[in-house]
C-alpha cells in the first residue's frame, strides 16, 4: 500500500478497509491481520495503526475478541452509510475541482450526461 | 520520557544548541529532523550522558541521564566497531556490557538482515555495517534506543531493511525510539512525533498524524516549508 504523505497515515488505512468493505473484498465475520502483522506489512509505525484500529472499533467497523484477533463486525446499514459517505467525499472532491476551473453546476451537470451518452454503449454510470 | 529544559551547549565558537526546551514522549517513535550542524547529534549525545549541557537541564525519567545509562541503546553515527572483530565477536563484546541483551532476538535478526557471524567488520560494505550496528544495538531491550543518523549514506535497499527491522521490533507503549535523521522521507510512516531543529533552535515540533491534518503536508513538504521561512 502507498501512502500520500501529505494526509494522515492513520485515516488511509481506515479508508483502505472501507474500500475493501464496500467492494466484498472483506465480509462481516472476516479475521483482518493483528495490528502487528499489518504494521509489518505495510510498513508504518506500529502506534499508527493502533490509532486507526481503534478508531474502527470506535466506527463500529471491527472487533477485537481477546485471544482471538481482530474481526469485521459492520452492520449492513452502517456499510451503506459508509458507501454513501465515500460517494459524497469523492463528489465533494470533483465538484470543487471543477468549480476551481470555473465550471459552473448547470456545466457540469451538462458534461455529466454528456458523458453517459458517450459511454452509453459500454454500460457504464 | 525524556526533557530538556532550557539547555545550551556550545563547542568553541559554535552555539550547537541555544536555549533548548523540549520534551520526547515515552513510547514513541520520535523524528529528530534538521539539516548538518541543526544540533541533532549534540541533542542524543547529551541525553547519552556523553556531553554536559552548559546551562539548562536534561533528565531522563525525571533522573539525570547519567544515572539511566543502562536504559539507553545508543546507535553512534560514527563507525564504533572494531574493524578486527566478526560480528560474532562484537555481539560478545556487546553481550558483556549490557545484562538487557536478547539473545532470542539477536538469533533472529542475524537471520532477518541477511548478516553472517563470521563476517569481519572491516570486509563488509557500508550497508552490511550499518546493519550489524542496528543488530548491536536493537537487540538491548533497553527502554530507550537513539539512533544517530542510522540511514545516512546507505543504499536505499538497506534503509528499508533497517526501517522494517525497527517497525518488526518495536515494542509499542513500553519502547521510545528518537531517530536523528536528515532522510526524512525515508521515516515519513516511521515516525509518530516530529522535531525540527535548526541552528540549535527547535523550529517546528508535534505529532506527525496531527501536522499532517493541520497543514495538509508531509513531513519533508513541513520541513521544507520551515526553513524557507528562516532564510
């Protein structure tokens, strides 16, 4: 995993877990690596990860069962409002973008069904 | 935990630190940052009981480091082996010092960073030096492990070995880590606490995560950003 530097180290590994959570990657039930072990793998500080795996505790995301491990433990619901909270950060993220560009709403809007007609034949958006 | 307080040092001419306040955090991963002659070795060297400060005062867990040496692992940035021992023979000579040396963790490390007991210190390249000085040093389950400049000069395969040496054997909340370093990328996701120093002055210092949220920079963007300020 490559981090971006400029950005908390903590809460790319939490978004790292939403995204495989939101794609099936990882299911409720699932064991996820000790905090150990997934510091060795993806090479950061120890206490970095503890702070994101306690703040997935905290989310709801995982459990911890003593002696057991670190498991997924996320309700359907909250998974959906995890989706919709990474759709809406990826949206706020284009929207300013474009406005930064001077794009107005009515503009972008327009480009955006612009493009789905464009892409109609691939079936995608 | 480890503090300074208001502490002065100079060699000759040269103020290396000026009026220092500080403090490293017990069981942290502490980045000491700051380009040649900030006062990083000046800063360990005090902690390691090897310099006086002029005025001001350091303690290590409330104790004046002298009387805490054998709480504090120290990685000089100079080569300090002899060049006629093998590594097997520097491990003895380090075995014998130090009651808190793990022989468990030495065994496994040998391993872990490619190194050979009968390799002789003054036949191995810079990078194989640099990591039998991490081995000496990290296998001390010393509370306290300083690291002068532990990357500097070294092939950026090594770093990461030695890198991923210190995150595999970090004992975390009971092991404090203060890594002087001008290789600041290199430890962006090492370290937890950051200090700037610059001519003898703290320029910047905090959490690493909290800088980032803060600025929305990495720590060499911070870094750099601090001392274009300065000049």
């Amino acid at each position: 995993m490559e981090f971006n530097n400029s950005q908390p180290i903590y809460k790319q590994i939490i978004d790292d877990f939403k995204k495989k959570l939101i794609r099936g990657e990882l299911k409720k039930g699932d064991k996820i690596p000790s905090q150990r072990e997934y510091a060795e793998q993806v090479k950061v500080n120890p206490n970095t990860v503890q702070r994101a795996y306690r703040e997935m505790e905290s989310m709801n995301m995982v459990e911890t069962l003593r002696g057991q491990g670190t498991f997924i433990s996320i309700s359907a619901d909250r998974l959906e409002e995890i989706k919709m909270e990474m759709a809406v950060n990826l949206l706020d993220y284009f929207i300013s973008e474009m406005e930064s560009l001077g794009y107005s709403r009515e503009d972008i809007l327009k480009i955006l069904s612009q493009e789905n007609t464009n892409r109609e034949g691939e079936g995608t958006l | 935990m480890i503090e300074f307080k208001n502490v002065s040092k100079s060699f000759g001419s040269t103020m290396a630190l000026n009026d220092v306040s500080l403090v490293f955090p017990r069981g942290k991963i502490i980045g000491l940052f700051g380009p040649n002659g900030a006062g990083k070795s000046t800063s360990i060297k005090l902690i390691m009981g090897l310099n006086r400060p002029d005025r001001g005062e350091i303690s290590v867990d409330g104790e004046d480091p002298q009387n805490k040496k054998k709480n504090l692992a120290y990685l000089p940035e100079i080569d300090h082996l002899y060049s006629w021992m093998n590594i097997a023979q520097a491990a003895d000579f380090t075995r014998t010092f130090y009651d808190d040396w793990d022989e468990g963790k030495y065994r496994d490390l040998i391993n872990f960073l490619n190194l050979q007991e009968d390799m002789k210190i003054a036949k191995i390249s810079k990078g194989q030096r640099a990591k039998a000085k991490l081995l000496l040093t990290v296998c001390r389950r010393a509370p306290y492990l300083l690291m002068d400049e532990p990357l500097s000069g070294i092939d950026i395969l090594t770093r990461e070995e030695i890198i991923n040496t210190l995150i595999r054997d970090y004992r975390e909340g009971e092991q404090t880590i203060i890594i002087s370093t001008h290789e600041i990328a290199e430890v962006e996701s090492l370290v937890d606490e950051v200090i700037f120093l610059d001519q003898g002055k703290v320029k910047l210092s905090g959490n690493a995560e909290d800088l980032r949220i803060e600025r929305n920079m990495s720590l060499v963007e911070l870094m750099k950003e601090a001392f274009r300020n300065a000049n």
